[in-house]
C-alpha cells in the first residue's frame, strides 16, 4: 500500500510506522488517522510482524487534532458537528485499533507530543522518549478540554497527575513524563532508536502466540473485580497451558535446569 504522510520500514519481525508529515507537524488528520490505522492494520495481519514501533521523522511527535481542519468546518451549515463527529470517533477507533492489535506497539518519541499526541502515546503498550521530549495535553488554554485524550491517560498515570496535566495545559519535560508512568525510560536522543529496536528486539523473541494471549488479557483484566479478574485469568492460564509453545518452552526450561543441576553434581563428586 503507498502511503503519503507515513513511512514504514519492516526489518528482523519489527515493523516502524514512521510520522512523516512535518508539514502539519504530525497532525492526526483525516488522512492521517486512515494511514495510520491501515499500517496497524497491515503490520497485525503480517504473521512475521512480532512488534511494532509508532515514530516520527520531526521535533514534532505529533501536535494532536489539525486545528486549522478543524475551525475549517465551522462554516458549515451544521457549524461542523457532523464533521467534530467523525473525526474523533475515527481518532477513538485509531486509538483503540493500537490497544486491541495482537502486536505490541511501543511508542518512540523524539520531539513533542501534545494533545491526541499524548493520546498516541498513551495508548501504546510501551513508550520510550529522548531527553529532549515533552508532553502536554494542552486543549485547556484554547477552551477545547482534551477529553479523547484524557481516556488513555487517565488508565496510564495517577489520578492527580493526570488532572494536572489536563487542567494546567502545561509541557512537562521526558524526567516527569518517567516519573509520572506515562513512559517507560528516557535515552539520549542520538541512541533511541538503536535502545527501543534493542527491546523490541528481545520481545519479538518471545512466542507471538503468547504474547498475543497476554496483552489480551492485560487489557481485558484491568477493568474487571479483583475476584473477576482472577477467574478470568485463571481460565487464560489454563487455556495457555494446553497449547503447545507453553508445553515446548516449559521443557526446554526443566531440560535446562536439570541440566544445569546435574553438571553441579558432577562437579562436586
């Protein structure tokens, strides 16, 4: 598929669905909600993709909604609602297209993220930034409270931190953003790249079919009863027992052990 404001690059099981449209500063435009969600889309269906990386090629991760597309409408004869409409239940679905692919998606943010920006990252499964990145959801100064985007931050950091960003408007740096859970570590912007595909090197290692039954399971959890919670996990672990990556990796690891026991016997007689 030729994309136009996206690029991909797909090397050793990892996929990288690189923001390309620096014009409008990443912008999730019509159009780029659509490449985006096709990408996902292509990179979920591809059994040799085992993890994918959403990035971008600007100092802009990406600022959010277009604004100007946005104001754009109000000079219709519905004052743009039907419009507002499909935007941002494009943009949820987007959202949860990441949340719901079987395929990790690790977020690597080198610029700033604002608004659905933040939104993107927070509704990947990881996110690793440069020192050099920000975050804001920043709707409040423009009498447009980012609530789309307050849906996923609010399930990734604490309450109060999260109202604080939502009700302040302001940047916070890449050492906040750790500290606060909305990403995983901070590296030096000139080795980000080569520390993110190093960990997403490690996970594509691990059985995509067990991958694909965790992350599932995470996401169906979170939201349940502790009591609830349990059975159905209980039930998830079960299953996962009975399949046969579960039942290879489980003897390679007793062979190992066992091999690993008997040479320490060995030794001492």
């Amino acid at each position: 598929m030729t994309f136009n404001l996206i690029l991909t690059e797909n090397n050793n099981n990892i996929f990288n669905i690189i923001m390309n449209d620096q014009k409008n500063q990443n912008t999730l435009s019509e159009n780029m909600i659509n490449e985006l969600t096709s990408a996902l889309d292509i990179a979920d269906d591809d059994q040799n993709v085992k993890v994918i990386i959403l990035s971008s090629n600007s100092n802009i991760f990406c600022a959010g909604h277009n604004l100007k597309d946005l104001n754009s409408q109000r000079l219709q004869n519905d004052k743009g609602e039907s419009y507002y409409k499909k935007i941002f239940q494009m943009c949820s679905r987007l959202m949860l297209k990441i949340n719901k692919n079987n395929k990790p998606v690790i977020a690597m943010v080198d610029g700033i993220a604002t608004a659905a920006g933040c939104q993107l990252i927070s509704s990947c499964d990881l996110a690793y930034s440069s020192e050099k990145s920000q975050y804001a959801t920043p709707g409040v100064n423009i009498g447009l409270f980012c609530s789309t985007p307050m849906v996923p931050l609010s399930r990734t950091i604490g309450k109060k931190q999260a109202m604080e960003m939502l009700l302040t408007g302001d940047l916070i740096d890449a050492n906040k953003a750790l500290r606060i859970g909305l990403i995983n570590d901070v590296f030096e912007s000139n080795n980000l790249k080569e520390n993110v595909f190093r960990i997403a090197k490690k996970i594509s290692s691990k059985s995509s079919n067990t991958i694909k039954i965790g992350k599932q399971a995470f996401y169906k959890q979170k939201d349940m009863s502790l009591e609830d919670a349990y059975n159905f996990t209980s039930k998830i672990m079960t299953e996962n027992m009975l399949h046969k990556d579960s039942e290879e990796g489980i003897n390679a690891f007793l062979e190992k052990k066992i091999t690993k026991l008997e040479r320490v016997i060995f030794y001492f007689n």
